[in-house]
C-alpha cells in the first residue's frame, strides 16, 4: 500500500469507531486527500468527502439525494438482470494502487445514511417528511420498480414486512448497500456492525422471526468478535454497546443462555455490581407501617463512582415528562423510611445501561408475575429517578408503561405516559445526535408499535372506537378486526378486507378473511396464492383442523409452517400436542423439544415434553423436563405430582419427598399410598438411588414428610404400618425404647385399621395380608416387653390383648367358612400367629 494513505486510512478507523458509537465528542474529521489523489480518482475521493462530512453532519438526506454516478458507482444495479439479486461496481477507476478499503467505505456510508435515515423515520425521530423519492433510490433502479417490488424483495421465509412501516425504501437501501460486500475482502471496521444493526431492524419489521436472518447475524457475530480493537481498551464504550446490542438479539430469538454471558461480559466492563435487596417503605398514603420493599443495590468496583468508560450525557431538555400517579391512595414511588441511605449517587449512563439490561434479562427467563413485575419495576424506578440518555430514559419510561397496563390504579397513568412518550419522539428537539447515542444498545420500538400499544391500552380501558382508529391510521388489519368482532360488527371486518382484496390480494388478506368466516376455503386460497411458501396460510389451514380436534389432518400443514419458519415457538407447540393426541410421541417429542428451545419460559411445552418421554419410556428426560417446567410455574400440582411419580421412578427420592412437600403446601393435603411404600422400602433396605448411592440417607427426610402426614391421614393401615417400619425396621437391633414404643403403637393402629376395612373374614387375601400386619405386631411387641416395667407391662398387656382378640375373632369366622386345602392353610397360618400371640402373653405374665 502506498505510504500516503497509510495517515488517512488510520483518521477515517477512528472515524468509523465514532460512528458505530454516534460519539463524536472531542474528535473533528479532518479530511486531507491530497496526497492520495490522483489525476483519475480525483472524482472518487471528493465523493467519499462529501459522503463522510454528510455523515459526520447527520445530513443523511444530502446523501440519499444523490444519484448513484455522483458516487462513480455504475447505474445498473442488477445482476444478470435478476430482480433477486443485486451488487454495487464502480465506474473503471484506473488507479491500481488505490485501496480496496476506500471503496468499502464509501458502500458502507451509504448504507449507513439510508439505515440512520430509516431508524429516524421509524424509530428515534424526529419527524421527517414522508418524501419516498429519494435521488439515489431513482438512479439506482428502472421506473417499473415500484414500492411493491421492494417489499418483495424484502420478504422471507413467505413473509412480507409490515404494511405500516414508514419508507421501508430506506431499509432496502441500507441493506443493499451493506450487503454488496464481499465478507472474504471486508476491510471496513464498522461494516460488519452496521450490516448486523440492520438485519436486526429488518427482523423487526417482519412479522414473524426468520430463521436466515437470525443465521446471518450469528454469523457476523462471530466476525466482529475477532477484530481485535473491539477488545482494546481504547474504546471501552465501543465494547459496551456492541455487547448490549448482542444481548438485544439474543433476547429477541430467546436466546437467554447467550444473552446472560454477554450481559456477564457489560458488568465486568462498566465494573458494575446489581443486586436487589429488601428496605422497610410506604406504598401508599394511609399506610401507618412501614413493610419490606424491594430496591436496587448497586456495587461499583474498587468503590470508585466512576468508571473507566467516558460517559456523554447530555441535557435534559425536551424530555417528556415522567407523569405522577394521580391516585388518591397509592404514592408515585415507594418512600422508604432512610431515604438517603438507599439513594443511589450518580448513576452514569453506561450503569444504567446495564441496570436496563438486568430488566430485560429478569423478563425474559423467567415466567411473569407479580414479584417479578415488582423486581422490574425496582429496575426501571432506579433508571427514571436521574435522566441521563435520551434513549434510555424513553425505554423506561415504556417499560413501565407496559408494567402497569394491567394494574387497575396504574392503567390511566400508563395510558397518558405512552401518548407523552410518542409525542416526543415526533417532536423537532432534541436532535438526533442526542438521540443517536446509545440507541441501538437499547434497541427502542418503532414508533408505529408504541402507537399500536396505545391503542391496545385504549381496548383494555373500554375505548374501542378510539382504538379502532389508531389501528385504521396504522393499517393494522388484524386488530381491526378484532376490534369490529368486538363490537358485534363481523360484516364490517369482512367488507373491510374484501375492500382490501379488491385493490390487492396478499394471503395475509385471505387468512384474516378466513379468520373472520372461519372458512377452510380462504386459507387454502391463501396457500394456493403464495404457492404453499407462506407459513401464516400453513399455520391457519392446521388452527382450523386443530381447533375441531381432527388433529391428525392438522399435523401436515404445521409441519409445512415449521419448514417454511423454524422459528415459530406456538407453532411447535401446537405440532407436539396434535402428534401427542394422535399417539406419535417421537413426533411430539421433537416438536416440543423445538418449542423449549425457541421459548424456555414456556412451561405447558416443557410438562408435555415429559409426558411424551413418559410415554416414550425416556423416565430421566422426563425427570429433567418437568425440573425445568417447575422453574416457571412452581404453583401448578398437576406439575408436582408428575415430578412425584417420575422422580420416584427413577430413584431421585430427594426430590420425591420435595414434592410431597410442596403438594402438602399447594393442596392441604395429598397423599399417595404406592409412593409411600416405596420410599420406606428404598430406605429400610438401603437400594441404590440415581445417583448411585445408599437411600438410608433420606430417613431423615422421610421421617419429616410422615410426621406432617400423620395429621391428615389417619385412617389408611399403609400409612401407619409404613411409619412403624421406617422408625424400627429390626427390632432386635433397636436400641432406643422410645422409638420402640412409637413402632408399636403404629404398627397396632395399622392391625386395627386393616382388620376393621379390608373384609379378612370374607377374602382370602385380605386375611393373608392382616396375618402378617398381627405377625409383624408381635416381633415388635417381644422386643417391647423385655424391657417394660410395671405399670407400662400392665397396660401394655390389656392393649395388646385387646387389639389381637379383635383379629382373631374375625380371623377365625374366616377359618371355619374355608374348605379343603384353601382351609388347611389358613389354619396353619392362623394357629402360628396364635402361638406368638400366647408366647408374648406368658411373657408378660412372667414378667
């Protein structure tokens, strides 16, 4: 390379550095290409000048409006002419020694000012003429391009982007341009980032998740973790927005494993410590006593209130306003009895950058209620109470929205911050270099989303016509028909989408048609329409057979759905349950293991995946599904007693004697005599658990779990006969007189029992059984008597005597009703207990 470009090239790095950061405090882009001009590249580097002092500007327009020759880029766009595939060339440039990078960089600041230019439009604002005819997108393709091609050309996987996103000709562009390059010659540092920011925006605008998106970006992840500045610790503020916005699509494919480890990685980067603690505070104005309430406690390494990434925080002017309660019971925010001493110094921007990713993060892996609404709102109450970043601020402000719509004192309050909120981003201040900063890191929603939100809170408060005409203003057909249904006025939602249908067909328009008439015919026009590529078509045809139970006519059709779109969680989940229903457990067990993968909160997916393993006799996946089930929903007992029963089975008897305990909790009262009896024999004869180790070690455990049962369950012989044999399995060897005392009383309350409810003068069986109940009595009763003293022996005696005498009464009816051989062994089993029984009574006589 020629040593004149070497100083340049270096300049524009840093450049590129501030622009994926959109921090160009301190930094002036001093442009000097005179020593690399040459006579022919002359008009190549004033335009990538006047590209770079454009973007430095955030004069994004002054780019878009500049055809594709003020760049020396030719004007035939396509390749091939094929309408699917594209690239950028230059016009011939003969200067050989002129580096690829130069060119790389023009491409990628183009796409950059169309990205930049989109995300102001659709996301971060402010307000920008709805002008589609930009000068580049005209020079760069024929006039018989319209916005429908574009659209097509951004669809995947069957699936178009939303029809209310704003001059989506902006995201094509982008996308174009930072596509075209060649991954194997990338030289650019920011290229790869700035291509990864816009897959993730394109994702965004598509309705379903794309499996070849989501593979691209990993893909570029994995590039951008080998350059080797990013790690330096020159740009500490670089590293820390690019892993934030790792963690951002992680999250969105719920990917939470991967998210926590980037999260992990921002911590150690910020030297930032976050734990939630409790503090004694008010929650509303009567309240005469403090209680526990949760709050954010913040360890900041070495205690320094700095940290070593510089911080750009900026004024707070134009800020919507953060909306008090007006409630005439509950205060704004907790007030918590020390005040100052919970009060967090100065929160710098990146601390609350990561404190927004703990919140994100807290909601993701775990299932919703309300602590966990609790936690979160500890999260973002820290974030609001100092307004540092524009971007941040605006993200609290809509998380908390979104955490009190549900809450009757707190929906009004949510309904007017939201309408405060989109205001704001529609106003002209502040700038978008305020706004710019941080704000892929934060991953803000688009505005049309925010709106679609209001008018989802309006239906929550009762306002359905002003919320149908927020979703008209979006042309969000779905909700609008929703809200026609909910209005008793379907013939309105169908004379809407024929309306549609007339002026275009999609098979987004026949599916809600469908939905509307609840008719096959307009699914399958759908289908036929997208030629079997649309997965919304696939998805509808098997809802409809689903929903009638015809389930095994519904499998066909999800599977199509699952090709078309991998990553569809409800769709695996439904696949599974139609397989289960129609008995093909392998099939059921892939769909749901699928389901689990895509969404790890979904407990229903993880309890059906262990009944297929059940079914499937795969008892120790079983085991670790319904683990991982009770993780999210630890207040189902269907759950508990599926964990019960497999966790038994494969010899997890800690685990058993947990979730007894914790039915006991949910249920009052359960109890299971099988399991029981299982445990004790597990224990009494020292079996092998699942981990290879002797079960005596859970007498203990199971000695608690008999002694909170034995207040419920007072009449069943199992119970009483199993309490007396885990006490005292060998009463020759028990040493302790109190512990015989007890086996014995249980082990008479299980004879009484038995012989009162089981019939032994009729069954067969039943004597057998009660026989041994007695036997069993009288070897403990030997033991017991050899080391009483009156007045216990006396007592003892006439218990004894009388809870036999009893038995044998109705032992002996049995005896005398038998014939034959049946008789005969009877008889022999009779007299044998009879002879004991009388040798325990001399016994004590002698005594």
């Amino acid at each position: 390379m020629d040593p004149d470009f070497n100083d340049v090239i270096k300049h524009l790095n840093e450049f590129e550095i501030r622009c994926v950061t959109g921090d160009y405090d301190n930094f002036s882009l001093c442009l000097n290409f005179d020593s690399c001009k040459k006579s022919v590249c002359n008009d190549f580097f004033k335009a990538l000048e006047f590209v770079l002092d454009s973007l430095f500007s955030h004069d994004f327009t002054a780019i878009l409006n500049s055809s594709l020759s003020h760049f020396c880029l030719k004007q035939d766009i396509f390749k091939s002419n094929s309408r699917n595939h594209f690239e950028c060339s230059f016009v011939d440039i003969d200067e050989p020694l002129l580096p690829v990078y130069f060119k790389q960089l023009l491409l990628t600041c183009i796409g950059v000012a169309a990205l930049q230019q989109f995300v102001k439009v659709n996301i971060s604002g402010p307000n920008v003429d709805d002008d589609n005819n930009y000068l580049l997108f005209t020079s760069a393709f024929p006039n018989d391009v319209t916005q429908d091609d574009v659209i097509q050309f951004l669809s995947k996987n069957g699936e178009i982007p939303y029809s209310n996103v704003a001059q989506i000709k902006l995201l094509f562009l982008s996308h174009m341009f930072l596509s075209c390059i060649p991954p194997s010659e990338d030289v650019c540092l920011m290229h790869n980032w700035w291509l990864l920011r816009c897959l993730l925006i394109y994702q965004k605008v598509m309705p379903d998740k794309i499996s070849s998106l989501h593979m691209e970006m990993n893909a570029l992840m994995k590039k951008i973790n080998e350059m080797s500045w990013l790690n330096e610790k020159k740009y500490p503020t670089a590293a820390l927005m690019y892993y934030m916005e790792c963690v951002q699509m992680h999250l969105y494919y719920g990917e939470i494993s991967q998210a926590k480890n980037h999260i992990t990685t921002v911590q150690s980067l910020v030297g930032l410590g976050i734990e939630l603690c409790g503090a004694y505070g008010k929650k509303t104005r009567f309240q005469s006593k403090a209680t526990a309430q949760l709050l954010v406690k913040l360890k900041r390494k070495n205690n320094k209130k700095t940290s070593e990434i510089p911080s750009k925080i900026v004024d707070q002017f134009e800020y919507p306003s953060d909306l008090h309660l007006q409630d005439d019971t509950l205060l704004n925010k907790v007030s918590f009895v020390d005040d100052e001493d919970y009060r967090v110094d100065c929160l710098l921007p990146e601390e609350q950058l990561v404190l927004l990713a703990y919140c994100l993060l807290t909601k993701k892996k775990e299932a919703f209620d309300e602590l966990l609404r609790e936690e979160i709102m500890a999260y973002v109450n820290c974030i609001l109470e100092q307004p540092k970043v524009w971007t941040i601020y605006i993200k609290a402000l809509v998380m908390r929205c979104k955490l009190e719509k549900h809450l009757s004192r707190r929906v009004e309050r949510s309904l007017m911050q939201l309408e405060a909120v989109i205001q704001s981003i529609k106003k002209n201040e502040p700038g978008f270099s305020v706004r710019e900063y941080m704000l892929y890191a934060v991953d803000l929603p688009m505005i049309w989303s925010l709106e679609r939100d209001l008018a989802d809170l309006w239906m929550t408060l009762g306002g359905t016509k002003t919320a149908l005409a927020i979703y008209e203003k979006l042309k969000s057909w779905e909700d609008i028909v929703k809200c026609y249904t909910r209005l008793g006025r379907t013939s309105c939602a169908e004379k809407l989408i024929r309306e549609q249908l007339a002026i275009k067909e999609t098979p987004y328009l026949w599916c809600l048609l469908g939905d509307v008439l609840d008719d096959r015919k307009m699914y399958l026009k759908a289908d036929n329409l997208a030629n079997g590529t649309n997965a919304r078509a696939c998805r509808s045809l098997g809802y409809y057979y689903y929903k009638r139970q015809e389930y095994k006519e519904s499998i066909p059709y999800f599977e199509q759905a699952l090709k078309i779109n991998t990553l569809d969680s409800e769709t695996c989940f439904s696949l599974g349950y139609a397989a289960h229903q129609c008995k093909d457990y392998s099939l059921a067990s892939n769909a749901y293991r699928q389901a689990v993968a895509l969404d790890q909160d979904n407990f229903k997916a993880w309890s059906n995946l262990a009944n297929a393993f059940i079914r499937l006799d795969q008892k120790l996946s079983a085991w670790k599904c319904l683990k991982e089930a009770l993780k999210f929903n630890y207040e189902e007992w269907h759950m508990w007693e599926n964990f019960l029963l497999v966790s038994t089975d494969i010899g997890a008897f800690d685990d058993t004697v947990r979730a007894w305990h914790r039915l006991l909790d949910i249920k009052r009262k359960f109890y299971d005599p099988q399991i029981l009896e299982i445990l004790v024999k597990a224990v009494n004869k020292n079996l092998m658990d699942m981990e290879e180790k002797p079960s005596s070690r859970y007498k203990k455990q199971v000695l608690q779990l008999l002694g909170r049962l034995s207040a419920m369950v007072t009449t069943d012989y199992i119970f009483w006969e199993s309490y007396a044999s885990l006490l005292c399995p060998d009463p020759s060897k028990e040493t302790d007189l109190d512990v015989l005392t007890q086996a014995v009383f249980y082990q008479q309350k299980a004879v009484t029992i038995a012989s009162q409810t089981l019939g032994l003068e009729k069954d067969a069986e039943h004597f057998r059984m009660v026989m041994e109940k007695v036997l069993r009595l009288c070897d403990l009763q030997l033991e017991h008597i050899e080391r009483l003293e009156e007045p216990a022996l006396n007592r003892q005696r006439t218990v004894f005597k009388l809870t036999v005498s009893v038995v044998f009464a109705k032992a002996r009816k049995y005896v005398n009703l038998c014939q034959g051989e049946c008789r005969h062994n009877a008889e022999q089993l009779f007299n044998d207990i009879a002879a004991k029984a009388n040798l325990i009574h001399n016994e004590i006589d002698m005594l």
